[in-house]
C-alpha cells in the first residue's frame, strides 16, 4: 500500500480487531494523513498505545497539505484509544533515533509493532510521471528512497534492538505493486521490492485508508504470526482469511482475482463477465514478473 490515497468513507464500526490489542506498543510512522493515519486510527481502537509521526504537528496557514500529527492524535482517541504525537523528520537520523529513546523511556522497553509507512516523494513521482528516468533530476533517486527506502531500514534497526529482548514483535513495511512490476518510475520500482516485506494493497481497487489498518491489527493479533514472517501479504486477501471488511461495509478483492483483473481494461470487461469469480491468478506468475532471463 501506498500513496495516492484512496477516496474518504464515512466511518463506521464493522468487523474491527474488538479490543484485541490492549497493552500493545505501536509505532506508525508518516500518520499526519492517508494510509499512515488510517493505520494508526485502527490500532487504537483495537487497544493500542500508537506513537505516530510525521513533520506536521500542527496545520497553519501556511500548510501546503491536509493532516497533521495532532489531528490524527485527537481522531483516535476520540474512538478511546492512546496516541502520542511525535514530530520527526525521517530524513535525519538523529529524530529517527531520539523517537525510539522516547518510546523506549516511556513504555519500559516495550514494543510491539512497528508500521514503517513515512514517504516523502509523491510530488515528485507524479510531476516526474512521463519523464524518461535520463531526465529525472539528479537527486531524484534520493527524493524518492531516503525516507522510503533507508528510514525504513534505520527504523527496522532500532525496533529490532526493543523487540529482540522480549523475543517478540511484528514489523510491517507498506509497500504497492510497484515492488512485483514496473510502476511509475524506476526509482520507485527498486525503492518498493527492496521494502517489500509484509502488508500491500492496490490503489485502485479503492480500498479506504483503514483498511490497512484493520490488516495490520489482526495480523498482530494472530497466534500463527510467524507463518506470514518475511511474506508479501495482499491486504484484501488477509480481509478474506480474517474475515474483515472495509470501514464502509464493502469486501474488498484481490487484484489477484482474474475477474477484477480483467475488469480494469475496457477492452476486457467483456470478458470478465464470463470469468468466475472464484478464479485468481497464481502468485508464482507475479513473481516471474520480476525476472529477467
């Protein structure tokens, strides 16, 4: 999963994690708004204590963009969970490191889950989208992967030397299908395969940006945990295996189904009316998309 975000639903209360989290420390990172700020909004209400960050602690007039740290702190707890707000710049290792201290200082060394979902390049991506990569500015490759790529990897580190003690922990790293084949830009692409461990989704199947969120609750409420470890896991098919739907009611279909495959191209629709929906396409053939011989 990644940015763009999808459109905005009403919020209701259906299939949620009910509690399941208590006593959990979380970590999301990039939570001022999209899929950060949804993850974090269904960790707390599952019961989570959720440290969010981002840049923004608070929108002025002179915000370019929506969403902020203290906004997304008063949405969950006005659904009764904990948040703590705390600004970082994810491009310099020092915050990186003084919010791992924090949490380590307040929560006694406890932590539980770690979201690593902070990205700092979608104006870049798409001002750059018909840009042959020869023409990208020079430090577009940094743009792109020193908060997507690299802060991911310092996080990792400093959540491993909290989680590795207590001999448990579960680390997710949103990615998108730009990881399984060419998507936007090459940047992009290498950035979203080199981090593609746990949880993805696809935009334009139009999940909302809790969806994620409800993946990543009952992926660390489940016994079995370590069954899924260093795996890419499609958020609508965990929907289907833990049986959670969309804030707005809707179940959501992998983009592994041939039928919404198929229903993406005009030139194909008619053809998905006669595909069966129980139809999907094997992951092996999403991997070879991947190789080169």
């Amino acid at each position: 999963m990644s940015a763009p975000y999808p459109g905005h639903f009403h919020v209701t209360k259906i299939a949620t994690a009910g509690g399941k989290l208590a006593g959990k420390v979380c970590i999301v990172t990039g939570a001022t708004r999209g899929i950060g700020k949804g993850i974090a909004l269904q960790l707390g209400e599952a019961g989570a204590t959720v440290y969010i960050t981002g840049r923004t602690l608070v929108v002025t007039k002179d915000s370019i963009v929506g969403g902020s740290l203290t906004d997304t702190a008063r949405e969950v707890e006005e659904r009764g969970g904990k948040c703590i707000p705390v600004q970082c710049d994810h491009t310099k290792d020092e915050e990186i490191q003084q919010l791992f201290d924090k949490v380590k200082r307040e929560q006694e060394g406890q932590l539980d889950i770690l979201v690593n979902n902070a990205y700092s390049a979608v104006k870049a991506i798409f001002d750059n989208v018909d840009v042959p990569f020869w023409e990208f500015p020079m430090d577009m490759w940094d743009t792109v992967n020193n908060v997507g790529l690299r802060n991911h990897y310092l996080c990792t580190i400093q959540a491993a030397k909290m989680m590795v003690p207590r001999k448990r922990g579960l680390i997710v790293n949103i990615s998108s299908i730009g990881g399984l084949t060419y998507t936007l830009n090459v940047p992009y692409g290498i950035g979203k395969e080199a981090g593609n461990v746990n949880v993805r989704g696809m935009f334009e199947v139009g999940e909302s940006i809790e969806y994620a969120g409800k993946a990543v609750s009952y992926l660390a409420s489940d016994p079995n945990i370590m069954k899924k470890t260093g795996k890419i896991l499609i958020t609508a098919e965990l929907g289907s295996e833990y049986g959670f739907v969309d804030i707005n009611g809707r179940e959501m279909v992998s983009f592994r189904n041939l039928k919404e495959l198929l229903m993406l191209s005009p030139k194909t629709q008619w053809i998905a009316r006669l595909v069966p929906r129980f139809i999907y396409i094997p992951k092996l053939i999403f991997a070879l998309l991947g190789n080169k011989f």
